[in-house]
C-alpha cells in the first residue's frame, strides 16, 4: 500500500518546516512511533527521496508513505464497578484481564467507582484525538446521589462551577428524578462530576458513561463488549479527524 499525502496541509504556512514524523502523524497515517518505524525500513520519501529520521518537511513537498497500516481494531466496553481502566495495584483488576480482547487498550479511564463505556482499540491516534483538551467532544453521564438535588442543582452545573481552582466549562443537566440526573461534558477533568457534586452539597452514589460523541452503550452488559463498524465506527472516525 502506498500512501501520498502531500499538499493536504493542516497546518498554516508559518508552521513549517515540520519533523517527517510528526508530518505523517498529523495526516492521520500512523503515529510518530510508526512513522519513524516506517522511515527505518526506507518505507518513506520526501520528494522521491528515501527519509531519514529527522528529516523536515517544507509545506509544497511531495511525501509518499509505503506499507502504512490502514486496519485497526475499535470496540465499545461497558465496565463495571470495581475494575481499573488500568495499571490495576495488587489485589485489583484491570479492563484487560477482564476480557479476552488483546493488543487493544482503553481510551481515556473511568475511576474505580464509575462504571459505563470505555472505547478501547489498538489504533494509538485515537487518544489524542479524543483526549486532547484543543479538541471537543461530548460525554454523557447518568448520575445517582445519595441526597436529593437542590433547586438550583442544574441551573449552576450548566454555567460552571469553581471544583478547587478550576471553573468547569458549560454543560448540559438534564434532571431525571430527585437524585438522578445526567450531565454532558466536552471535558474531562479527574473525577470532575463527583467534585461538582461535592460543590452542590451532593456526593455520587453511581455514575455512568453512556455515549461518547456517538458511541452509545446500549444494551451492553457489564463486561461486554462489541465490536465498532459500519456507519457507527466511519461517523466517530470523521469526527474526530481521522
């Protein structure tokens, strides 16, 4: 497979000249781990000559990747509570010793407590695309507290709240009941919902993922996980640029 990928800037004029492998990780081709594996074995030119790591680009070059990788593997998983994204610590259990998927990893983490979607894969662009705080992608939680919600609960969540130095940016709460809500973030600070509850006078007795962007959860189980595809997988991939 051969790919070119020249005069397809996605950056300004003033940004170049660029590293060869942050050139081909930024088309989406392969990560700046692959491409520099990719330059090693002679699999890349600049101009019909064979890269070198190291090498820069200037903006009207013509680059050619051969032998890029264009399969990867995406999945929705529903974990439970209990189980570590990862890097579990002795006595605990992690999302992959949990399933028999492997060489895939999880996407972003869910805390000890939390349980609902995870996406995991094997394609490494996914995490800064989905991750990084330039880009915006929403996240839907459903949320129990242990007490019931004050008036103003939704009214002030939505505007931002100030979780120790921090001012969360606008969201959308939806109240169900008088202790459920559920809450869409395009952020995703550490164990930000259960701190913006402690602000309201609120603490979390359970807290759910169920979408990110257009990945649902569904109807899958706790510890189940289906495979992403079709039209489901080629909308996420678009919107987050790849």
């Amino acid at each position: 497979m051969r790919a070119i990928i020249a005069h397809t800037p996605v950056m300004t004029s003033d940004g170049y000249p660029v590293r060869i492998n942050k050139y081909i990780a930024s088309r989406g081709i392969a990560t700046r781990k692959d491409a520099d594996t990719l330059i090693e074995k002679g699999l890349v030119t600049i101009n019909g000559r064979k890269a070198v790591l190291g090498d820069k680009v200037q903006e009207a070059d013509k680059v050619e990747v051969k032998g890029a990788r264009t399969k990867y593997r995406y999945f929705a998983y529903n974990k439970p509570s209990g189980v570590i994204t990862h890097s579990p610590e002795k006595g605990e259990t992690d999302i992959m010793r949990s399933i028999p998927l492997r060489s895939v990893f999880p996407v972003g983490r869910l805390d000890k407590r939390s349980s609902g979607l995870i996406i995991l894969t094997d394609d490494a662009r996914v995490t800064d695309r989905l991750l990084n705080p330039e880009y915006t992608h929403d996240k839907e939680y459903r949320v129990t507290t242990h007490e019931p919600l004050p008036n103003n609960f939704k009214k002030v969540l939505e505007r931002g709240v100030d979780i120790g130095g921090y001012v969360t940016k606008p969201c959308e709460v939806e109240i169900r009941s008088d202790n459920k809500f559920s809450i869409t973030l395009t952020e995703g600070k550490k164990h930000q919902i259960r701190r913006m509850c402690d602000v309201m006078k609120t603490s979390v007795a359970e807290l759910q993922r169920v979408r990110v962007m257009n990945i649902k959860l569904g109807t899958l189980k706790p510890n189940e996980y289906r495979e992403l595809k079709g039209q489901e997988l080629d909308q996420f991939l678009k919107a987050i640029g790849l």
